[in-house]
C-alpha cells in the first residue's frame, strides 16, 4: 500500500513548476488562442461549430468514464440552449438535459463565483435521471466515509492507483479549494491557463463525491478557461483529447498524486493536450472556411446528387473523410451508381477541376479534392 499521497503534506497546493519548461507552452497556447479568435470571427458555421464542439466535450467526458451517451438526444438538449435550429429534431431526454445544463451554466455564468451549492447543483444534474441504480450515489451532496481509492489487480493483490483524502476534514479542503478558485481569477500573476490545470489536478485530487468526480472536473476546468476567455472555450474541447490519452493522463495523474508539490509534468501534460485541442479545431475550422469557399466558386454548375455526395465527404475530412483519397470503387459504393456511370462522374469532376487525379494508376487510382480554389 502506497502511503505518502500528495494530499498528506503540509501545505500541499503551495505548487511549483518550473517556467522554463511551462512559459514557453503557455506563450503558444495564448497564440493560437488568438489565432482562433481570429479565424472564427467571420466564420459562417460558427454556431454549428460551436454545437459539435460541446457535444464532442459532453460525449468524451463521459466516454472517459465508460458511460455512452445518446448523440441525437445530447444534440437537441444543447442546440435549444444554443438558439440552433435542427433540420432533424430529435426528443431531449432528462440525462441530456441535465448535461446540457452543466455545460450552460459553467460557459455562460462564468463571471458567477463558485460555491458548494452550485458544485452540488452539477453533481444533481449529472445524476438527475430516476433510476433505481442512481439510489446508491449521494446525489448533491458529498460522499461518505468509507475509503476513497482507485484500485485494479487481484482482491488480494490489489495495485492502489490513488487513494482521496478522508471524509473527515472534507468540508474544510473543499472549501480551501472554492476560496482558491475565486481568488485566483484576478490574480494577474498566475497565467489562466496555469491555473487552469491547477484546478484540473486539485479539484481531482480531493475527489469530494461518490461518482462523477472526473466530470465535474473538466467542467471545472472549462469553466477556468472560460473565465479566461468566455468566446474561444465554446470552440475547442479538451475532453476528447483526454479521451484519446487516457493511459497516459492516468500515469500522470497517479505520478503527481503520489510526488510533491513540483507539479512540472502534470503542467506540461495538460498544456500538451490543451494545444492539441487547438491545433485540432484550427483544423476543422480551415477545413470549414475551404469547404464554404468551395461550393461558392461552384454553386452555379449542376452536380448529380452522387457527386455532391462524395465532394461533401471529401471536404468534411475526419475518419469518413477518405484521408487518402477515393478510388472508383469506394465513389461507387458512397455515390450507389454502377462502375461505368462512377467512371463518368469522376471523369466530369476532373475536368470541372474539383478533384485531382493522385499519384499511382490503374485500379488503384485515387482522387483527391483540388487544394486549390484559385
């Protein structure tokens, strides 16, 4: 059994790090922040950009926890909030609405100041549905006394990964935190998005309920983050980055639970995975513009329905997105033509110049959207 948590020290969330190898990531993140700002400003699909965003942050936080979500419902409860109008309503349920109402209430009441009556509000809302299973968790309030600890192995071997501090003294360090957290928002010498990552690791450190600790977490976080630009954090979303380095932001979190108060490589950890949230939205944003200021210079010529079908495919990118370009047989399949009449509409895109023709031939020919809208 490990026994000198990260919680047990005197004065524990005096943290340190070390500038050297955080001011450089925190002056790039910043950067492309306002790259963001920028390149969303005029962006027609910022309102649908800005739904797929939270519903991609909703559905990986709870993905991180095992727990599959219901993407059409999660869609109507937040595209109601957001004022966005759907071509296919689809009916809200009480689990997508309570997830939307979390998510609402840390991005649009950011100014507001934390208490444990609105962490206790999240907490409801996370567990609002009526089921029976729900009976087992302390909803809204904190957990109990028994032993907080993530374990695996064998019953009789088990490996401890993290154990929270005690219920006893519970209340106190809660408050500690929430007192911290409204403080530290005008505090000019503690970079934003440093404190952001303070919050992650502290607020997950003290573990205050029975269930749903993760998720309050990262709305925490993105709340932090809000607090720090209301506009930019509705555009990017950390969880589906945690979500795809899950083995490793566990070995980071558990490392720094189980060291001192240097919390460097939790730092460096988190700014590496908030950049690559960025750099991933950077990506679909430019992918969006592109694919506006495509079917602009287009929007005079007649397309078949087969075409615009794969056209769209291709300038949507992403995993159905034919990274490597499409081959007759695949534009047959999507488009559902014969081969001869899947020939004849790749034939007429290249020469219409929305497609080139890659390198390689014969059956393995492959097409690729024109990079170019010149």
């Amino acid at each position: 059994m490990y026994d000198d948590w990260i919680w047990k020290q005197v004065n524990w969330t005096a943290f340190t790090w070390d500038d050297h190898k955080i001011l450089p990531l925190t002056r790039h993140i910043h950067q492309k922040i306002g790259i963001l700002l920028g390149q969303s400003q005029h962006n027609p699909e910022k309102e649908h950009l800005t739904l797929d965003n939270l519903i991609a942050n909703l559905v990986s936080s709870s993905a991180i926890e095992n727990e599959t979500l219901n993407v059409y419902s999660l869609r109507s409860s937040l595209a109601k909030r957001l004022g966005v109008s759907l071509e296919q309503p689809y009916p809200s349920s009480e689990r997508s609405d309570g997830l939307a109402d979390i998510m609402f209430d840390a991005l649009n009441n950011f100014n507001q100041d934390l208490t444990i009556e609105r962490l206790f509000q999240w907490h409801q809302w996370l567990f609002n549905e009526t089921d029976w299973t729900m009976q087992r968790i302390r909803v809204g309030q904190l957990r109990g006394h028994e032993p907080m600890q993530v374990v695996s192995g064998r019953i009789e071997y088990p490996t401890v990964h993290f154990e929270a501090p005690p219920r006893i003294g519970l209340e106190q360090r809660l408050n500690e935190f929430i007192e911290w957290f409204n403080a530290s928002k005008s505090n000019h010498l503690l970079d934003p998005i440093i404190r952001a990552g303070i919050t992650h690791l502290w607020f997950v450190t003290l573990h205050p309920f029975d269930d749903g600790n993760g998720r309050i977490t990262r709305t925490l976080t993105d709340l932090a983050l809000a607090q720090m630009d209301q506009q930019s954090i509705r555009l990017y979303a950390m969880s589906p980055v945690i979500l795809n380095k899950r083995k490793s932001y566990y070995e980071v979190l558990e490392a720094t639970q189980k060291g001192d108060s240097n919390i460097t490589e939790w730092l460096v950890w988190f700014l590496e995975a908030l950049n690559e949230s960025l750099e991933q939205t950077l990506k679909r944003i430019n992918r969006t513009l592109f694919k506006s200021n495509f079917w602009k210079k287009y929007s005079e010529i007649d397309f078949h329905e087969g075409q615009r079908k794969v056209l769209n495919r291709l300038l949507d990118g992403g995993e159905n997105g034919f990274e490597h370009g499409i081959s007759a047989a695949q534009y047959q399949k999507v488009a559902k033509v014969s081969k001869a009449t899947a020939t004849r509409h790749l034939t007429d895109l290249l020469e219409k110049g929305c497609i080139v023709k890659l390198e390689g031939g014969g059956r393995n020919t492959r097409y690729q959207i024109h990079a170019s809208l010149n």
